[in-house]
C-alpha cells in the first residue's frame, strides 16, 4: 500500500497533508465529511435493482453509457439487470462465485477479484476495462461493492479511466476506522481522488452494521455514495432531504438508519 501511494497518487497525499496538517483529529474527520455534502442537481435520482439489498440510486442520466462495470457479485443482480435493460453492456467480476444470478447470458463475467494488482486472481479496473471494450473514450457506470478493497482499488485506478465513469456508485466499509490515523489518510485520498471530477449526490447507510458515534460524530460503518462526473451538473444546491423516498433497507430485520445529520447540513457550511 505504502508503494502504491507512492508511486500512484503521491502529489494528492502531499496536498491532502497540507490540508489539514494543523487541524485536530475531530476537525480533520469533520472537513472529510463536509467535502461529501451530497448535492440536489438538475437530474433526479431513479432506483436501479431491488428494494433493499442490490438497490442503489443513481442520477436520471443513463443515455449513451456503453457499459456498466460491476465488481463483487451478490446474490441478486437487479441493479446490473437494469443496466443491461436500458442499453448498456454489463461487465462482472468475482473470484468468489462461479457465475452471476440469472440469465448469465446478459452479462460478461470474469471469475477474478478486483483491486490493486493483476495477477491469477486479481485484476485491476484498468486492465479489466482495457481488456472488456474496444473504445477508449465512452462513457461507463461503474457499481462496486468489494467489502474493503475498494480503497485500494480506486487508489490504482488511472485518471483517465476515473473520468470515464459518468456515474460511480461505491459502498465503503469501515467507515467507523476514521479516527485512525492511517486509516484516514487513505480514506482522504481515496475521495479526493473521486471529488477531483465528480461530485457526491447521495449517501445511504447500509443497516447491516450500524453507526458509530465517537467524539460527538456519527459514522454509518457502511454506506453506499453515489458520484456524478461534474460536467454532467448544470445547477447544484444543497440536499438535505434524508432519507430518499426511493431509499429502502439493505437488512429487512435489523433497524432502520437514518443518515446522520453530520453527514449533510441545511445551510451546507
């Protein structure tokens, strides 16, 4: 990891240090958060997949994306259905599974992890993208939940690729580990990185792990985010409507999480 940052992002690092070098630990957390302040645009949010687990929502802004990459298969696959429903081809990818859900004959699917290296059991987005499309310069959807490496993985990801996805869609875990310091570092690159060409229009806490409440802050464990490239965006204003009429449960038995008030603010300041 170390390396990685090294040799993949090291002019962000050294800006994000300066950033907030002479800020507290509180404070540091606090200015991440307030850098994911979901905004309201023009498009309105539709919900690609299922009521609950597999469901996420995305901007009403899907015409002419080629393909929608998909890594860490579940056991339902409503979301990337959608996608291949409205046009786009659907790319897949898991060592964990044998196959996707369903008819797999809608999807393309690889039997590998994805994250920061390729090798037998790996691939990084790159050469996974690199190898699936012939274009260069499409635009594509990207939907990942790979329980953890999405740090890294969105880490080692090109620029390029990075502002191909019109729309991103990530569940980050372990959110509650902000207050290490190491942790947090990584995190902080990781969204600086995507808030470089996009922008956050909604964040919705996963049920199944709970909230974190330290040092006056409230921290979801795991939330899912959804990015817009900003060249989509012709007005934006603060959101503070939580939650989405179109938001439902991930875990239909445990208890509902609301996102905390931290996590967005009426007056965006």
């Amino acid at each position: 990891m170390k390396k990685l940052i090294k040799d993949g992002v090291s002019d962000v690092f050294s800006w994000a240090n300066l950033k907030v070098e002479k800020l507290n630990e509180k404070e540091k957390v606090i200015e991440l958060i307030k850098k994911l302040y979901p905004v309201l645009t023009d498009r309105k949010l539709v919900r690609f997949g299922p009521k609950g687990d597999g469901g996420y929502l995305i901007p009403d802004d899907i015409d002419g994306i080629e393909a929608c990459f998909s890594p860490g298969v579940g056991n339902l696959s409503g979301f990337e259905k959608d996608c291949f429903k409205n046009g786009m081809e659907v790319f897949l990818a898991d060592k964990s599974v044998n196959s996707p859900e369903g008819n797999n004959d809608e999807f393309n699917f690889i039997k590998k992890f994805i994250g920061p290296i390729s090798n037998d059991s790996y691939i990084t987005m790159d050469d996974w993208v690199l190898s699936s499309l012939n274009s260069k310069n499409s635009d594509l959807l990207l939907q990942m939940d790979i329980e953890g490496y999405e740090y890294s993985t969105i880490l080692n990801m090109s620029n390029a690729l990075l502002k191909r996805f019109r729309i991103v869609v990530i569940e980050f875990h372990s959110l509650n580990k902000l207050w290490d310091k190491e942790f947090f570092n990584i995190v902080s690159l990781v969204f600086e990185k995507l808030l470089h060409h996009h922008t956050c229009l909604h964040i919705h806490p996963n049920n199944c792990c709970g909230i974190s409440n330290l040092k006056g802050i409230e921290i979801p464990k795991v939330a899912e985010f959804t990015f817009i490239r900003n060249n989509r965006i012709n007005k934006r204003e603060p959101q503070i409507n939580f939650p989405h009429l179109l938001d439902f449960d991930c875990v239909e038995e445990k208890k509902t999480i609301v996102l905390p008030k931290a996590w967005y603010s009426v007056n965006n300041n």
